[in-house]
C-alpha cells in the first residue's frame, strides 16, 4: 500500500505541466487600452500566472523614459486564481487558451518561465510597438512551438492577408481617449505608415490570441473565462482627432480672412490664432525634443517636425494686436518667417506626390497651411476707411 501511495504522489509530480495563453481584454486607462497577454502554467497544486510586461514605476518622469527608448521592463508571477479575480474586478475580459505541446516542450517552457521570471532575472528595454509584454509572450511560444506559430503568419502574409499599419492599429487601440489618440497620431512619425508583416502585428494580444488559434494542433479552442459587461472600451470614431483638428483650423483662418477686410472682426480673429498657436507651437517642440532624446524608430523622424515649428509661437504677437482691435505691427522679419514657413510646407507636398515622404499627416499639413496662409492675407495693411476702426 505505501509502494502505490509513493507511485501516485511521484506520478503527481512528474505530471506534464498545462501551459495556457491568457489573454484580457482593454481596459478603461491609457495603458490598459490594448490588452495584455500571459501564460498560465499549471503542475498538480502549483498553479502560476507569469507577467511578462510589469514595470514599477510611474509618473510623467516615466513617461519620458518610455519614449526615450530607455525603460526597463520585468516580469512577474503570482497566484493564477487571485490574478483573474484582479483582471474581472476591473472588468477586462479573460480569454483562455490551452497549449497542447508536447511533454518536452510544455517542460521547457515552465521552467524557462519558473526559473527567468520567478527567479527576477527576466528583463528587457521596452518598446511599446516592438517589445513588450506580449511580443515576449509570442517569441517564447514559437520557440515552444519549434517555429511553427511564425510558419502559420509567414504563409497567411504569402497569401495576400491585408497588411496593417502600426497607425491604423494604435488609432483604433486609443480611439476612447481623445488626448492621447490626437497626441500619438501628432508626435509619431512616419515609420508608423508602413505596412506591417502578419509577425510585426502580433505585438497586439487579439492578433496574438487568434494567430495561435489559426496554427493546425498548436492550441485547444479558445474558452471564454470572463467577458466584459461594461460598454465598448474603443470608439469607431478613429479619426476623431485629425477632424477636430481640421474644424478649428479651418474656421479660425475664416476669421483671420474675414478680418483682412473687415476691422472690427479683429478681436474674434486674435482671439482664434491665441487659441491655436501654442498648441501649434507645443507639438513643433515635442516632436523636436522627442527627435533629439529618443531612440525609438517611430519617434526619431517626425514629417509633422517639418509643418508645425517651435517658434510659431512668434503669432501671439499679431493675435494680441488683433485681440484689442488694432493692426499688427508689420514687422519685417515675421512676414519673411511666416513665407518661409508656407516654402517649407509646399516643400513637403511635393515631396509626398513624389513618394519621398510618406507620413499620413496631410489633415495637419492643410490645418496647419491654411491657418498660416490667412495670417499672411489678414497681415495686409488696411486701406482707406478699413484704416483706422480703433485708435
């Protein structure tokens, strides 16, 4: 009787351990807008859920390590059971999907995540596009997988799969938070406008939890474990930014060409450049500063650094002038700026028709000309009776 007991509990033991993919769903904050991947590993009482994307800090000092290129990222484990319960407390979707490798494989896969991650020796630079929480979580399940996962996507890229944009993705990602789909699609350039490969989506947990589903024997069907009860975390208004960005631009340079022939229109022209020239001015110094301080690919070249310049805050000057009903002083020097400006945009145009730039940028290239252009026409001396409205 003690031989079968001893049998049993040394076949508990050496029982093949359960890998499971575990996806969740966005959630309600920035950071969670995308999802998140996992893997479960399950021995006998041992059950484990690994992070492979958890970083301590936080904050605006954060932030700027982040698109710097120079965050250090870690992973974590915990208890699977209390780790779910966290994920539905918050109201994330869980999807489960059970690997089915082989003994050996399943092995090397537990340890590898036992003895890198709950050993604290796991660690990576983070790159939101290109490595991160589920990017490690992919390149490990290929490896498990003896490549077949990177098979699967190279063969469905061959068959003419349409091909994506790191843009279109990270818009739709950020669609239910205004600021930071406007601030994104403004401070990112134009490596974010070539078509990705199957491989390069798989940054995103959805695309990850369905390319595994698509490879013959790799995983069971996937198991609905928790689906969300609260609305659509994502809004199909995608290009809400770039609208609200042409609307404003466009009724402002209304106003500003509207006061080139009308005076007393002055106040509400002054009033609409004051409104549009610092942020004009503030994007011009973000995608210059993050040019100089990032190693980022998508932030090392910005064509929007080209349209909107730091110093466009020089238009404060003519817009407190117009606020208080007077004529702008005609300084020589900032009609010459603002014509410089207007060159280097039609620089860029043509550059776009000729291929060499490819930024999907042309709502803040017209936004951006069309405020410019009409403080070139309002600059005009006023004649005749339009001459003096105010002293």
């Amino acid at each position: 009787m003690a031989c079968l007991v001893a049998l049993l509990g040394s076949t508990s033991v050496s029982a093949q351990p359960q890998i499971e993919l575990v996806t969740f769903g966005p959630g309600e904050t920035v950071p969670e807008s995308f999802g998140h991947s996992a893997l479960r590993v399950t021995e006998g009482d041992d059950d484990r859920l690994y992070n492979l994307g958890h970083a301590e800090a936080r904050g605006v000092a954060f932030f700027f390590r982040v698109a710097a290129g120079e965050a250090v990222f870690t992973g974590v484990e915990g208890e699977a059971s209390g780790e779910l319960a966290r994920y539905r407390a918050v109201d994330r979707s869980i999807r489960r999907q059970v690997l089915m490798l082989d003994e050996e494989r399943a092995r090397w896969l537990a340890e590898e995540l036992r003895t890198e991650v709950g050993g604290r020796r796991f660690s990576y630079r983070y790159d939101y596009l290109r490595d991160n929480c589920t990017t490690e979580v992919r390149d490990l399940l290929d490896t498990a997988a003896d490549g077949a996962l990177r098979r699967e996507v190279e063969r469905r890229d061959a068959s003419g799969v349409h091909a994506p944009t790191y843009r279109e993705l990270i818009m739709a990602g950020f669609s239910g938070h205004f600021p930071t789909l406007l601030g994104s699609d403004l401070l990112t350039g134009p490596v974010q406008d070539v078509p990705l490969s199957g491989w390069d989506v798989l940054y995103l947990p959805e695309p990850l939890h369905d390319a595994v589903a698509a490879v013959p024997g790799l995983a069971r069907p996937s198991l609905l474990a928790y689906e969300r009860r609260g609305p659509p975390v994502h809004s199909a208004h995608t290009h809400a930014g770039r609208l609200a960005v042409f609307l404003v631009s466009f009724v402002v340079a209304i106003f500003l060409l509207a006061a080139a022939w009308k005076p007393q229109l002055r106040p509400v022209a002054g009033a609409g450049l004051l409104a549009v020239a610092p942020p004009i001015a503030m994007t011009g110094l973000g995608a210059w500063f993050l040019m100089a301080t990032s190693t980022l690919p998508d932030l090392t070249w910005n064509e929007n650094a080209l349209v909107m310049w730091p110093t466009d805050l020089v238009l404060v000057v003519p817009a407190l002038h117009w606020l208080r009903c007077r004529e702008a002083p005609r300084l020589f020097a900032l009609r010459a700026y603002l014509v410089v400006r207007l060159i280097v945009i039609a620089g860029l145009v043509i550059a776009k028709f000729g291929g060499w730039a490819i930024q999907d940028n042309a709502v803040f290239i017209v936004s951006t000309a069309l405020v410019l252009g009409a403080v070139v026409v309002a600059y005009r001396k006023p004649s005749g009776r339009h001459a003096s409205v105010k002293p």
